[in-house]
C-alpha cells in the first residue's frame, strides 16, 4: 500500500506521539490544530510547525489527505471524523473511542 499523505488532527500529547512513529516510518504528513497556543507548544517539543486553524480551514485549503490521524480532546473526535469522511478520507485511525454518543457513532459507521 502506497501512502501519498497523512494528515495528523491535532497537536497534543498523542499527537506527539503519533509525529515521533510518522518522522520514524519517513511518512510525509502534515499537522493541523486550532490554536496558535498548540501550535507553539508543538513546535517547542518537537520542532516542527502545525498548521494553526483548524482541520475545516485545512480542508478547504488543501487536497484532501489519503489517510488521517484523529488525535484531538475527546469531544472533537466525532466531529472531526466526520469532517475527514465528508472530504472523502476514508482511510482513518481514530484515537479514544470515536465517539462518545452512540448516534454520533452511528453516523460515523454509516458514512464510512
């Protein structure tokens, strides 16, 4: 299987760690968080700049990836999931449970 890119949702602590496996594995990826706060902390870690705005402002933006990483706060999981399907991403490893209602997921399964 060739990967063209990764998109890692989020720059938190697993984030970070998600980054460390990509830069290992010679993945090309990208990062993309909200706030200019992460984005700084991040690259204070890891040396290395996330795209600040938020994964909506990053698809219109950008070519959508061909796979993801979901690495953000567990309410946004769900959300940001369904952001990345509707993209038309369907290869996608979610972190946490994907959601933390069970119609959310529900939406979720039937759109993937």
């Amino acid at each position: 299987m060739i990967m063209t890119k990764v998109l890692l949702v989020g720059a938190g602590s697993m984030a970070r760690s998600y980054f460390d496996v990509l830069q290992f594995l010679e993945i090309d990826f990208d990062i993309v968080c909200r706030t200019e706060a992460s984005a700084r902390y991040f690259e204070q870690e890891r040396d290395f700049k996330p795209v600040i705005g938020g994964l909506a402002e990053y698809l219109e933006s950008n070519t959508a990836p061909s796979h993801a990483i979901v690495a953000v706060g567990v309410e946004s999981l769900a959300s940001a999931t369904l952001s990345l399907l509707s993209a038309g991403v369907k290869e996608i490893l979610v972190e946490k449970p994907s959601s933390l209602y069970q119609e959310e997921l529900n939406s979720l399964v039937m759109l993937a």
